[in-house]
C-alpha cells in the first residue's frame, strides 16, 4: 500500500469506482485504434457507459459506501458536470447565475464583477460567438434578484402550498393504486407460476413431449413473474418521498425570515429557486430606466416582471427644485447656505458645497447669475473661440494651463481681458500647431531654415499612398535621414533614392518583423563596436532579458540610453564575467530563474511553496498564478521579507492544475505587419 495527499484526482477517482461499493465490474472502458494523418496508429481507453458495462455483481465484497450511494452520487456528478450543459447552483452571489439567457440574441448570460465592491453584473455572452445584437443589455444582478425573489416569496404563500399539497396527495393516490395494481400482478404471476409448476412436476416421465411443453410453458410463466416484480420495484421507486402536509405549511409562514437570514447561503438560495423555477429571460426593452424579466416555472407557467434599473445615487428632488428656482439669482457660495439651512444632502448622503453645486447646474442646466457685467475689454470662452475659430475645449484648455490671463467672477464664469497683442499670441500658437491649424494635416511645408529637398513626415506619407504612422515607425528605426525644426517639426531629408528605399520597404514589409528575441541590434550610428543591447546579453548570458534588467536597475551594470530610447550595454571580458558571478549566487534576489530566492524557514516549516516553485512544477507561467492569487482564487501568504508563499493544500492544487491545463490550451496568434513594418 502507498499512502499520498487526498487530492481531488483521488476522490473522484474513489467516487466513480465500483469496487469502492462493493461491486465487482468488468468491460468499464474499451481499447480503441484510430489512424492518424501522418499514419501511425493512437491507442486510447475510453469510458463506457454504466449500461453498456459487460459484468456488474453487487454485493460481490463488503464496500465503503452501498450501491444505491454510489448510483446517486453519479447522478448528482453528472448534474454538476457544466461541459455538457449542467448549470449546477455555485457560491457566488447572484441567485440566478446558469439559469439566465438573453431574450435578443438567445445566448446565456454570464456573471461579472466590477468596481472596488466587486459588484455583480450579468452580461450577455453573445459576443463570444458574435451573435450580441444591439438590444442585448447588461444588468446589474441585484436588480433581477431582488426581482425574482420577490416573486418567488409571493408566489410560496400557505393557499399556494395548500393547493400544491392537494395536488400532491391526488398524484400519491394514483401511484398508491399503480402500486396496488403492480402487487396484484405480481400475485397473478406467482399464481401462474406456481400452478405451471405443479403441472410439470405432475407429468409422466414417459410423455416427453408434454413434459417438454409444460417446462417451455413454466419458464414462460417465470419471465412473466420476473418482469412484474421489475415492475412493482420500479413502481415503489417512482413514488415521489413527501414531507407531512403541516411541516410544510409552517414552511411556507416561516419562508421569508428563512430566506433573508444571514445563516442562508447563497447557494442554498439558489437550490430553493431552481427547485421551482426552470429559467429566467432577460427581455429587450425600448426604456432604457426599464427591464423586462421572463420567469418560466418547472410547470410550464410563465411570468413576466417589469422593474426599474438602478440609476445610481442620484440628486434629491427637494434639492434640485430648491437650486432650480434660486440658481438664476444666487451664487454657488449663497446655494451652499441655502441648501445647509434647509438641510439638504447630496446623492451620496454628503452636505453640499461649491462643487456639488456646479454640477447639479451642469446635470439639469441649470443657468448661473450673470448679474456683473465684463470689465471692459473682457470677453468669455464661446467669444474667443469664435474670434479665433477654434474649439471650445482649446480656448478652455489654454486658460486652464495658464497660456493665457484670465480669471473667474462669482459665477465662476472665465473672463479674458482681450486685447491685439492676446489675439496676435493666439493666432500665432494656432499657426505652429499641427491640430488647431484648419488648413489640414500635411499642408504646411517646412518653412524655418528650409534645406534643398526636405518634407514633412505627412508630406512623405502622402506621396508614397500610406499612412503618417508607417512613416513614423521607419524615423523611429532610423531609416530616412531626418531632423528635429526649430519648431519641433519632423523634417525628411527627400530625394529619389529615399524614395526609391521607401518603396522598397512598403514591397518587402518582411524585413521588419523580428525573428527572435534580440534578432534587432541598436542602430550602427548609435553604438560602439563593443556595445550590444539588452536582448543580445540575455542570449549570451543563456537568462531571460528581465535578470539584465534587473542588474541594470540595481547598479550592477553599467548601461546607457541611445537617441532611440533603447538600452546600450559597454560589453567586454570583464563585464561579462562579473555579471556570469552574479546570476550564479544561490540566492540572488533578481528573477535569474525559478525559486533562486528561497523561502524563510518557518513559511518551508508549514509545508508552502513559493510561486516560482509551483510555476516549474507545472510548467505555467508565474503571472498565471499571481493572477489567480488577485481574483482570489489561490489563498496565499506573505512573508516578513515581502515574498508570497501558496500552502500546498488539496483545493490550491487542484486549482493549479485545472489553471496548468488551461494555460497549456491557449495557442498564441500570429502576429501580423503592416505595409510600414509596424507589428
């Protein structure tokens, strides 16, 4: 015998065996041969269903659980087997998550969380088969919950569950009178059978070919006695187990405090729900402050239940009457008394001030006092953008970042004392602008200090029929000759070879695309001889880009920024040596390899392991883990020197490896070029 950790592979594995019940089975699996494309032959072994087993004896061995035990826990695995459809109620939350579907497009509706609070949210799952409509909605969970709750708790009232017994005991009787029928079938058989028996005990030896018929005729009489013993078990078995008709009348009174009770759990809700209602339909609704709930019942009834959506906190209506009808005459300073003395509060349930009380002017358009006038040669943001044909947004944004004088009256209306030399500092920034010049992008040649054949970056793109942004990336890589304007313009140095060079690129884009980590060196023009870049360190040193890094960020490594941003390393002997030192030692702290940094002894003592160790057991990513350690999946430790440890418990495991497998199932896209080599 070997003894290992209980592991959920183990317990279900113990679950489905029946020799753990005392049964004795033979032909559970198959052997099956197909022939792959490439001609070899796969062997496989799989499961065959309970019917089609060959050999099944129970009570062949005393067992840890009875035959009956082992056939209901089947059904109850196959019910929370969600691969083939099952829905089986979960922990989280909401109450009718796998049972919900959208009514505009007919996918289910799937749960999510967002916000700091983690508020559930269910949203339309169409998109993953490109069948969302315009009409599918999202919804909060709370608002279709409370919904069909409230329903459910109206619907189990003491008539409802009288009627429901009434209804029961009529469906008892016919089954007691289909199991008095069955007894007497039975009986009849016997009856046959044993008078058959008589017969053929009573026949002379001599007379074989009576004797031969009397024996067919008892076996037949036995198949009968047989199949209506079948019959009267399978009867009894389909009599449904009831409770006392009182038990459930006091159920029925005492159903809301049971439900609202903070012992309930959510997925004791959730059983009680789907024990009377089959589905839930979320319809499309032309208001959007509505939304339309279809409730289907296991009977086939149906109920449809109109709510209102959840607006958010939202401004109390006292509060807006009050600044509607004062904040044409009072300042935001004067709302503020007014609205404390009447002792108003905001959506969120804070005391107003100058803030709140702006917005509630911007929300429902609610205009300020202008009761003082512009000083003279003053103007406001609509007049100045007009003036200079600009947007609102622009005048508003060079106020804000003080490019220009202005100041706020009591209204907070902005004020810009106007004058020649403001207008002329206006009209001159808009001139050097790329994004306030009306003329269009690409239209302004390079005017200051212009050399013989050069162009602007649109100006290039234009001509060669692309994009700015492939022209752009090819300044990026340094392969025009261009500069940097006095007035921060990109200008490029044109002629026929350039051009000639740029069509070459657009026709083979396949000499952009990296082949590998490293495989772009830093420009010839920006580096020495000696010097190479931090991927091409990382493939001399056999360790990933991220430990060079590191030894860059700690002072390890001296390294330098080229005119492309791009890390240059000084590199010789010497360098590499000392850096070959320090990944080595056993407990480097940099990201060298899996688990370099052990973890302290007494984190080791309680039997956890750190995420590297885990992420090279099962050849997953570390961020994968640190994922699942985020959305609380993974219960985790952290240590007094910082480092996380995961206790190596059954549930981590499984859910490591459940996490293993789907990492390995995901296939990396292709990534594909434009025409101007950007990926």
């Amino acid at each position: 015998m070997r003894w290992g950790k209980l592991t959920h592979g183990r317990v279900l594995g113990l679950l489905t065996n029946p020799a753990y019940a005392g049964t004795y089975a033979y032909g559970r699996h198959r052997t099956q041969r197909t022939v792959r494309p490439d001609g070899t032959v796969a062997t496989t072994n799989p499961r065959v269903p309970r019917a089609d087993w060959r050999i099944v004896l129970p009570g062949h061995h005393q067992g840890y659980i009875t035959w009956q035990q082992f056939l209901d826990i089947e059904a109850k695995l196959t019910a929370n087997c969600t691969h083939t459809g099952a829905r089986p109620p979960r922990e989280g939350e909401p109450l009718c998550q796998g049972i919900i579907s959208c009514g505009s497009c007919g996918c289910r509706i799937g749960t999510r969380y967002q916000g700091t609070f983690h508020r559930a949210y269910y949203d339309c799952m169409g998109h993953r088969d490109a069948a969302r409509t315009t009409s599918c909605r999202s919804i909060a969970a709370s608002i279709v919950d409370t919904a069909v709750a409230g329903l459910l708790l109206a619907t189990l009232t003491t008539e409802q569950i009288t009627l429901a017994l009434d209804a029961a005991e009529q469906v008892t009787a016919r089954h007691t009178r289909a199991h008095h029928a069955a007894e007497l079938a039975v009986e009849r058989a016997r009856y046959e059978s044993d008078r058959a028996e008589r017969a053929f005990a009573m026949v002379e030896p001599e007379n074989r070919l009576v004797a031969r018929t009397l024996e067919s005729r008892w076996e037949t009489k036995l198949a009968a006695l047989i199949e209506a013993e079948a019959a009267l078990v399978a009867t009894r078995d389909a009599r449904p187990p009831l409770p006392g008709r009182a038990e459930l009348e006091k159920l029925a009174a005492d159903l809301p405090r049971l439900w609202d009770a903070p012992s309930t759990s959510a997925k004791d809700r959730k059983r009680l729900m789907r024990t009377l209602i089959s589905d839930i339909t979320v319809l499309p609704d032309d208001e959007s402050g509505q939304a339309r709930i279809g409730v289907r019942w296991h009977t086939g009834a149906t109920d449809l239940i109109t709510t209102q959506r959840s607006q958010g906190p939202r401004t109390p209506a006292a509060a807006v009457e009050l600044i509607t009808r004062l904040g044409p005459v009072l300042t935001d300073e004067e709302l503020v008394t007014e609205l404390a003395t009447a002792r108003l509060l905001t959506g969120h349930r804070h005391p107003f001030d100058v803030k709140a009380v702006r917005w509630a002017r911007h929300a429902y358009q609610i205009p300020a006092p202008r009761t003082v006038p512009f000083h003279d040669g003053e103007i406001g943001i609509d007049d100045m953008a007009r003036i200079l044909a600009v947007s609102y947004g622009a005048a508003y944004y060079w106020i804000t970042h003080q490019r220009l004088p202005a100041r706020q009256d009591r209204s907070g209306r902005w004020c810009i004392p106007w004058t020649p030399e403001t207008e002329a500092d206006c009209r001159r920034r808009i001139a050097r602008s790329g994004h306030l010049n009306p003329a269009g992008p690409g239209s302004r040649t390079i005017t200051d200090a212009a050399r013989s054949g050069e162009i602007s970056v649109q100006d290039a793109a234009r001509r060669l029929g692309i994009h700015d942004y492939d022209v752009y990336y090819w300044i990026r890589i340094q392969r025009p000759p261009s500069r940097r304007t006095d007035t921060g313009r990109t200008a490029i140095a044109w002629n026929d070879a350039v051009e000639a060079d740029c069509r070459d690129w657009l026709a083979h884009p396949e000499q952009f695309q990296r082949t590998g980590t490293g495989s772009r060196p830093p420009p010839a023009t920006t580096r020495q001889e000696s010097e190479l870049s931090i991927q091409q360190a990382a493939i001399r040193l056999d360790v990933l880009p991220a430990a060079v890094a590191y030894q860059i960020r700690a002072g390890r490594l001296p390294a330098r920024h080229g005119p492309t941003g791009r890390v240059i390393i000084p590199w010789n002997d010497q360098v590499e040596s000392e850096l070959r030192t320090q990944l080595e030692q056993p407990k480097h702290p940099g990201p060298t390899g899996p688990g370099s940094h052990p973890l302290p002894e007494t984190t080791l003592a309680r039997g956890d392991l750190s995420i590297q160790q885990i992420a090279t057991q099962l050849n997953i990513r570390p961020g994968a883990l640190y994922y699942s350690i985020a959305c609380r999946r993974l219960d985790a430790h952290r240590a007094h020197d910082g480092r996380l440890s995961i206790p190596w418990t059954s549930d981590n495991e499984a859910v490591c490896r459940q996490l293993a497998v789907q990492t390995r199932a995901h296939i990396p896209q292709t990534q594909t070029i434009t025409a101007g080599g950007a990926v």
